[in-house]
C-alpha cells in the first residue's frame, strides 16, 4: 500500500474519532461498517460484472425480511438469521440461472419482478397479521440514528468478515472476472468463488439493509467502483478507492445529516453522487 493510501486511510480514522466525541459512538461505528462492507462488496461487483444483481439484490433482502417475521413467530429462532437464509437462497437462485447460460439481464429481471411482486403480498400479509413492530418506513430509507448497540455489533461484525473474506479472494475473483477460462485452466474453481461473491451479497443486503435502507443500497453498491474505475490504475486500486469512497460518504452524511437535521442516508447517497460527477469531470479534462 502506497503512501498517498495510508494518509487517507489515517484521516479517515482521525475523522471517525473526532466524530465519535461529538456524537454517539453508536452512529458511527455503524456508518463506517456500512461503508467497509459495501465499498469492498462494490469492488467484487465491479471486477465479476455483478451489476444487475447487485441492482436487484436490495429486492430481494426486503423480501427476505418480511419472509423472516412469520417465519421467525411459528418455528422460533432469530428473524435475522432466517432473513439472511431467504436472501441468499434467492441470490443463488439467480447465479444458478446464469451458470445455466440464461442472460444475466433476462435473469434478473425474472428474479426482481418475482422479489418485488411478492414483496407487497408478504408485507401486507404482516402488517395486517402480526402485532408487532414492523417499521416499514426504517426499512426503506434506514436510520443509522435508530441502532442499537447489538445492531451496531452485528454490522461491525459483517463489515470485518466481508473484508477479510474479499482480500483473501480478491485476487481469484478478478481473475474470473477478466477471462474465466483461463482462470479454470490455471487451476481457480469458478464455483467456490461464485458462491462466495452471491453469499457476501446477501449477507450485506440484509444484514445492513435497517441501517442503509432500501433505496441507498443501490446507491453504495453501484456508484463506489463506478468512481474507483474513473480514478484506479488497477484491480488493488479499486478496491482501496471503492474502501474509501464509501466510507467518506456514510462518514460526511452523517455528519450532515445531524448538522442540518437532515436523513444521514440520504445525503449519503448525495455525497457518492457528487463524488462521481467531480470524478467524472477530472477525469475528462
């Protein structure tokens, strides 16, 4: 790692500090987790071409959770873990069909037009049937302000495994992403590592879906790589670039969100947007 990458990984330490003493510690361990876990998840979706599922996966998690609530109350057990089964299974289901030689775009309409339909089946089905507090409002647009410790544990833990789980892999993942082929004769096994990359999708989706909201996991799994790939040189490039372009933005929008009284998640996705306009312009001249 270059010099010009630890000063900027080090500022951004000393900005979370700082932040720390002015607001509640909770808020920003849970916006940096979110922004470790989708910068490097966005840089797996850059280098395997993931983008339309990566688009689709925020349907799916929705689904997932509202599956888990009835699940959850008639076999027992944690919503989140049976959330996470549901998301994932689905996920597979749409790497399966592509494995199969179906278009990535024809499958993946499929699977969010099916998500997206029985979405509004399920969560009518619960907010109609279930006594319990289902906010479906934090669910769309998250509230970072509204974690607990526990959730803010929970997604300090996922962020750490998904890191250590992409830089442990990040090398084959490229590899299959650039020539497929040639990564199988070289002795890489596509399968395992097209596992991985589904299951690390679905883990984030959902496990981060209360606190970045449905309409911002779009916005933080597609737009980091999409300024890495305009300012990188190579593959460790992007992934450092989408690391820290994610988390300056979930750090800057909570920072003005609370300043302005304003969603953090929203100025979040705002902050990514005018990142990637000033990327894109330098980029030009």
């Amino acid at each position: 790692m270059n010099r010009l990458y630890i000063a900027l990984y080090t500022t951004l330490v000393l900005y979370a500090i700082v932040l720390s003493t002015l607001y509640n510690p909770i808020w920003i361990i849970v916006m940096i987790s979110a922004g470790l876990a989708y910068g490097v998840l966005s840089a797996i979706v850059a280098v395997r071409r993931l983008y339309f599922l990566a688009a689709a996966s925020p349907h799916v998690a929705l689904l997932a959770i509202a599956l888990a609530i009835p699940t959850a109350s008639f076999f027992g057990g944690y919503e989140l873990l049976y959330a996470i089964a549901y998301s994932i299974i689905v996920i597979y289901t749409a790497g399966y069909l592509i494995r199969k030689g179906i278009d990535a775009n024809i499958a993946t309409s499929v699977i969010v037009g099916f998500t997206a339909s029985l979405s509004i089946l399920v969560v009518y089905y619960v907010l109609s049937s279930y006594p319990i507090e289902f906010s479906l409002s934090a669910i769309i647009m998250g509230d970072p302000l509204l974690a607990s410790w526990d959730e803010a544990v929970v997604a300090l833990l996922l962020a750490i495994s998904v890191v250590i789980l992409t830089l442990l892999t990040y090398r084959e993942q490229v590899s299959l992403g650039v020539d497929r082929d040639m990564a199988r004769l070289v002795g890489v096994n596509d399968k395992v590592y097209d596992v991985l990359a589904y299951t690390l999708l679905g883990l984030c989706t959902v496990g981060l879906l209360r606190v970045v909201g449905y309409i911002l996991v779009h916005v933080l799994v597609l737009l980091p790589p999409s300024i890495a790939v305009i300012r990188g040189r190579s593959a460790w490039d992007t992934v450092n670039l989408s690391i820290l372009v994610a988390v300056t933005a979930s750090l800057t929008g909570l920072h003005m969100g609370v300043l302005l009284d304003l969603s953090p998640t929203g100025l979040t996705g705002l902050a990514l947007v005018i990142m990637y306009i000033v990327a894109l312009v330098r980029h030009k001249k």
